[in-house]
C-alpha cells in the first residue's frame, strides 16, 4: 500500500513513512493511493469479534509490509490493554433508535486515545527497528496533547513537545500534559488560540532546515495512521447494529475533521453508512461552508466545548480532495486562496460533499440545554463535546435507520460545564482520583516560531 499527497507533489511513500512523517513536504496530507474494501460477507464476519480482533482485520490491508501479521496484533493488543472497559467502546441507548459510542474509556479520557495509543506503539515498534530517534511536536487544543503525552511518555526514542493554548484549556486537560514527569515530556504553553499552536507546527514542518536536523514527526490528526484507527470503532458499532444488513447513520462532534473523516474511510471501504452528520458548535465553518460552498476563518470565539474551537479545520483537505476527484492541484490552489482569507467550493465539489455529509451547529444555551435535558431524560451524564453532537443528532434522525452519536470525551474532563447544566459533579474515574494533588511543569512561549524552535532544539541536546 502506497501513500500519496494531497497536493499532490511530494514523494509517494510506504505506511511506515507517511506514518513517521505526518505532513507530506508539499504542506499537504498522505491519503491511501487506494481505498481498500471489505465485501459483505467479510462485514459479517466482524460480528462478535473483540475491538482488538476487528482493528486487526480492518487495518490490516493499509499496513502494507510494515509490520508481520503477529507484530501487528501485538501492537494492538498492547495500545488497548490500557483502557477502562473491556468493550473498548461500549454504546448506550438514548431513546428508541438512538444510541452513544461511549469513546471516552482510554488513559486519558477521550478518543483520541484510540489513535494516539496505536500509534504510540507502531513508533516505538518502528523506531527500534530502525535504531533512529524522532522529535514530536503537536498542537492541541486539549485532547490531542494530553493523550499524546500519555501514549509517549518514557519512550526511549522520542521526545514529544505539545503546544498548547495558555488558559483556553480546561484544568484537567491542563494537568494531564503538566504532571507526567518523565524528561521526556515538555508542555508548552503558548500565548494564542490552538490555530496559532496548529500553523506553528506546521511553519516547523515547513522549515526543512529544522524539520530534518531534529527529526520532526507529527501526531496531530494530520497524521494518517491516526485517521486509520478511527475507522475500526465506526466497523465495531456498525456492525454490533445489524451491519451490513442495515444502514447505520453516525454523528460526530467535529473540529478538525479527523473522527468523522475515518468515517468516510469506512464508507469508501463498503460499510453500509446512510449520513455522515457533522456537529459543530459556535465555530461552526464546516457547517457554513456545507450550507454554502464558502470556507472563510473569522476568528475563533472560545466555547465550553473547546476542544472543537477551530477555524482551520486540518482533515478537510482530505475530504476536499475526494470531493475534486482526487485532483492535487486544486487542492493546492484552494489552500494557497486559504492563506489569504478563504475559497469557495465548486459547484461539484459542493455537490459531492452534500451527498456524504449533512451538518449542524449547536450554541452554547444549547450545549448546556442538551446536558440538562440528556441528564434529566436518561441519566446520562455527557461532556459538552458529545452534547453538540447529540443536539445536532436529533434534528437529523430518522426512525428507519439507526443513529450513533460519538461520545467523544469522558464528562469529568469537562467538569465546569457539566455541573452547571446538571448541578452534578461529574467524578473522574479512580484511576486518576489524584490528578488535582500531582505537580506541574509546563514552559510558557510567545507565539513565536523561532523562540519554539531554539527551544526545542535545546531541549533535544540534554
Ligand atoms: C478532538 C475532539 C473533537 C473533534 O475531533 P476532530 O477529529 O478534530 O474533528 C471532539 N470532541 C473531543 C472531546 C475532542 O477531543
């Protein structure tokens, strides 16, 4: 299996590059030269199968000659081991055709985990074959960065540097990028909002001269193999439904486009999905832009669900790519139109995206409305993440086909916005009881590239 950009001018690669790479050196993203499919009976197949078991079968065909079919299930076997329930991702019913993907049982509480501990492993797995050494540098507007952190941490052959925007994140997502102490680790604190964090990385990446003398890879969901871990848990719910004897709609709290592109993945590769919903919240660019064809940044305004305040939304490249027919050239146009303020999306291109995706957006009154009213209806406690998700969910259901809304973080990560909606403290599991009581460390930058990087550079040497 091959890999190719999506602008179309960097070097075709293997998974094992693309994977240690992140962005392509054209500034754009490594997309499968091919879409591998899974035929009805293989679908079929995948019922009662364990997570670990179903990732197997669904990654199997992009790993190419990376890894042995053993390495492989081992690499699997020890990203999931570390999660809070056996199912990996259990669902819970919302009402009659409606149902949560609770994505949230991972070390630290949100589905990132799922790709970030994959991942972790398939590094360390790769590295120490090679005998090479990598820098990490991420941006995260919360989750990304701390569950980085933890699939990273006391790895011998990486250090992994994670931006974050200084006090847009929540304290919980503070303290599991600061308290980790391993030396290993370095949380940066940077002056700005997470597209701030997310174009210095990429200015990083897009300086050769740095990006070659430190070994620079990225994890952030630019990252293909990141992608490819999302596509298992859309497989696993899917099925455990009545796939592929019956169509399943998803829909998914969105930012930068990452979770509900794996869904497209799974579609491309044969799952029976009915519609791709894209929920966003106050920033919600990606649900204009489905509406009217117009993608313009307008400044990110912060809301209780931060980790989906995003403007420049990094994974629409990808479904922008399919949506031109696989045509790197006007992608490259339109991200070059992107720097200076904004595109508009051809009538084809529009057309193509409105077939596969519907869209919505949820306000904050909303947000809050929705935890109190899931809260009072079911029981169910829900971070502000899954709660625009599941406000924009019931303006699309419908009552032939089932719903899966993504749960995507754990309610206690969010606790402020929770308990002003329910009144209810939401408990962090036991596991982390203490996370309030563990040291910090953490280095405060301007949003600066040159100080970044002498930063880093210096870190790197000790
Ligand atoms: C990252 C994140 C999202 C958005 O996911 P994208 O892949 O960036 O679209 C939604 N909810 C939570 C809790 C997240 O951490």
């Amino acid at each position: 299996m091959k890999y190719i950009s999506t602008r179309g001018q960097a070097p075709v690669l293997s998974f094992e590059e693309a994977m240690l790479t992140g962005l392509a050196r054209d500034g754009g993203l490594y997309v499968p030269e091919t879409i591998p499919t899974l035929d009805k009976a293989e679908i079929a197949a995948l019922a009662g199968l364990s997570y670990e078991e179903t990732a197997f079968r669904i990654m199997r065909p992009y790993i190419g000659d990376t890894f042995t079919d053993a390495e492989f299930r081992d690499i699997i076997a020890k990203a999931y081991a570390g999660f809070g329930h056996t199912a990996r991702a259990p669902m819970v019913q919302l009402d009659s055709n409606h149902f949560l993907l609770e994505l949230f049982h991972g070390p630290t509480l949100a589905f990132k985990d799922f790709a970030m501990q994959l991942i972790g492993q398939l590094f360390q797995a790769a590295l120490k074959r090679n005998g090479s050494r990598v820098t990490i540098v991420g941006a995260t507007s919360g989750d990304t960065g701390s569950a980085a952190i933890e699939a990273f941490k006391g790895l011998d052959a990486v250090d992994v540097f994670i931006l974050f925007p200084n006090g847009r994140v929540s304290e919980v997502q503070r303290r599991q990028m600061t308290t980790p102490a391993e030396a290993n680790v370095h949380a940066l604190a940077v002056e700005g909002h997470f597209d701030d964090c997310q174009a210095r990385v990429k200015d990083m990446f897009n300086d050769f001269d740095f990006r070659d003398g430190v070994k620079l890879a990225g994890v952030n969901s630019i990252n293909w193999a990141r992608v490819l871990a999302q596509v298992v848990y859309y497989f696993y719910s899917a099925v455990a439904l009545g796939a592929p004897d019956r169509k399943i709609s998803f829909t998914v709290p969105t930012g930068n486009f990452g979770d509900i592109f794996a869904g497209y993945i799974a579609k491309r590769m044969g799952l029976p999905i009915d519609r791709l919903v894209i929920a966003t919240n106050q920033n919600d660019i990606l649900h204009r832009c489905l509406t009217t064809g117009e993608y313009r940044p307008d400044g990110v305004i912060p809301s209780i669900s931060p980790s989906m305040d995003i403007q420049v939304s990094s994974n629409f490249e990808r479904a922008l790519f399919y949506a031109y027919g696989q045509d790197g050239a006007a992608v490259s146009q339109l991200m070059d139109e992107l720097k200076n303020g904004g595109f508009t999306v051809s009538q084809g291109a529009l057309q193509a995206l409105q077939e596969l995706f519907d869209s919505g957006n949820c306000s904050e009154a909303e947000t809050s409305a929705t935890i109190t009213d899931m809260f009072a209806t079911t029981g169910e406690l829900m971070c502000p993440h899954t709660a625009v998700a599941v406000k924009v969910a019931n303006e699309h259901r419908k009552t032939d086909v089932p719903m899966i809304t993504l749960s995507t973080a754990h309610p206690a990560k969010f606790p402020a916005a929770v308990k002003a909606a329910t009144g209810v403290h939401p408990d962090l599991p036991a596991r982390m009881a203490d996370l309030y009581e563990r040291s910090e460390r953490v280095t405060e930058i301007g949003n600066d590239l040159a100080a970044l990087e002498s930063l880093i550079r210096e870190r790197i040497q000790n």
